[in-house]
C-alpha cells in the first residue's frame, strides 16, 4: 500500500503480489521457480562451455535478468566411460546421486548435466525425481527436428561407451533419420585422444584431429555429425563457421532446452 497526494487529497494506492511474482523478485535464489541445477565436473571446461552458451542464450540485459544457477563441479566423479566399459566396481552413480542430492538441497527447479557418458546413469538419477531433469539426447534430437535444411543422415563423433551404449544411435534412428557412427578404428585414433588433449587443456591440439574425425564423417555420408561428448565442442570452437555449419553442438541444444524451461518456469 502506498500514498500519493493527489487534487482531493492523499490518494492510497494498493498492488497486489502473487506468491509468484515475490519469488521472481527475491533476493533468496533458492525460492525462484526457475532456478537451474547443474551437475558438472565432467569435464571442467565441458562445464564451463555450458555455462557459457547458457549465458549467451538467456535473453537478458541485465545482471537480474539472468537464470539463476546453482553448480556442482566436481571432477573426482569416478570416470564414466572406464566404468561403463569395464563394468568397473567404482562406478560414478553413488557420486552422481550425491551431487544431485546437493543440487536439490540447493533449491534446484531442474537439473541439467553436461556429461554425455554419465547420461548412462539417467534412469538411477531421475527415479522417484519430482523435478525436471533435462537430458542432453533429447534437446539434441529437438536441434536436428528443427533445422532449417531436412537431414537425413547424421553422423555421430563419441567416446566408445557412448556409442556402445546406443545412447544417441537409437533415439536418432527412432526419429526417422540415418545415423552413421565413427567405427572404432576413428573413434580410436582420433577421438579418444582428442579428448584427453581437452583434459589437458591443449585445445588447439585436438581441433586438428576432432576436425579430421568430421571431415571422415562427411565424407562417408554424414550431412551433419553430432559431438556426442562435451569435450568435443570445446575442442573443435563451436564459433568456427566451417564447425558450426556441419555439426550439431549436445552442449549448445542442452543450454537452449535449459534457457526455454526457465522461461516457461518464470
């Protein structure tokens, strides 16, 4: 209630605030509807990107205006491919649940998770969650629905256990498109140490041999070619033109999913 003076005297006006509206305009973060979860680490500069595009795509001009972001960056996560490959004891998921535990406790409205590999572990992480928990393969397979050209065959670069997994081959082809997967022999050569050059934060090396990785896709078919793990956008700078034209960036689509259901959630 506030008063104004007016011709005939104080005039009392009133507002009205919905429970809604005083969440949005709170100080307190964790009473936003929109405020995101993310489960990084997996690698850090994986992360980092995401935070990156997250930011670039949020539709703001000021500080405020900004999703509000909650991140656990925790890179001694046991490693996802060696577990899923060697059906290794020291598997990631008690980490995975306890960082997703952290988020909730956070006040997260939704979990998003940078780590292609660790999608593995999806089903153990959303069972029994009353909150969105946006996954990377469908605002991926969104992307390639909505592409201005038709596709008809996508290629896809990733790690082994990813591509073992069928994590993005079966949805892929579900929708109607062709998927031609890296063998293990370019998965091998080029992939793979690629991603350990991320790792080490030589990304100027593994551009090279990532681009190499695409060039083989397309020549084998592929119209455009899916980085099915985060170090690969990284690796090959999705701000390349010549990058940006043939592939589809998971970490990109996962960052825009994120972007609209923090708008919807406002």
């Amino acid at each position: 209630m506030k008063k104004a003076s007016g011709p005939g005297g104080d005039i009392t006006r009133f507002s009205i605030h919905t429970g809604a509206d005083m969440a949005m305009n709170s100080p307190n973060s964790r009473s936003r509807p929109d405020l995101l979860g993310v489960l990084g680490g997996m690698g850090l500069l994986a992360t980092a990107d995401f935070l990156t595009k997250l930011i670039s795509f949020t539709p703001a001009k000021l500080d405020r205006e900004h999703i509000p972001v909650v991140v656990s960056s925790e890179p001694q996560i046991p490693n996802r491919i060696l577990s899923v490959a060697n059906n290794d004891t020291d598997s990631p998921l008690p980490a995975l649940l306890d960082r997703r535990d952290f988020l909730l406790q956070a006040g997260a409205k939704a979990i998003a998770m940078p780590c292609n590999a660790a999608h593995n572990w999806y089903g153990d992480l959303t069972a029994e969650l009353d909150v969105p928990f946006l996954h990377i393969v469908d605002a991926v397979i969104e992307t390639l629905e909505a592409a201005d050209q038709p596709i008809a065959t996508v290629g896809l670069l990733a790690a082994r256990t990813t591509i073992d997994c069928r994590l993005y081959e079966d949805p892929i082809l579900e929708r109607g498109f062709k998927c031609l997967v890296a063998d293990a022999d370019l998965t091998m050569s080029h992939v793979v140490p690629g991603i350990a050059l991320v790792k080490e934060n030589r990304v100027v090396e593994a551009k090279t041999i990532f681009r190499e990785a695409v060039e083989q896709l397309l020549d084998a078919g592929a119209e455009k070619v899916v980085l099915g793990c985060t170090e690969l956008p990284v690796g090959l700078d999705m701000s390349d033109p010549w990058v940006a034209e043939r592939c589809i960036d998971p970490t990109a689509a996962l960052a825009q999913s994120c972007v609209n259901w923090a708008m919807k959630a406002r």
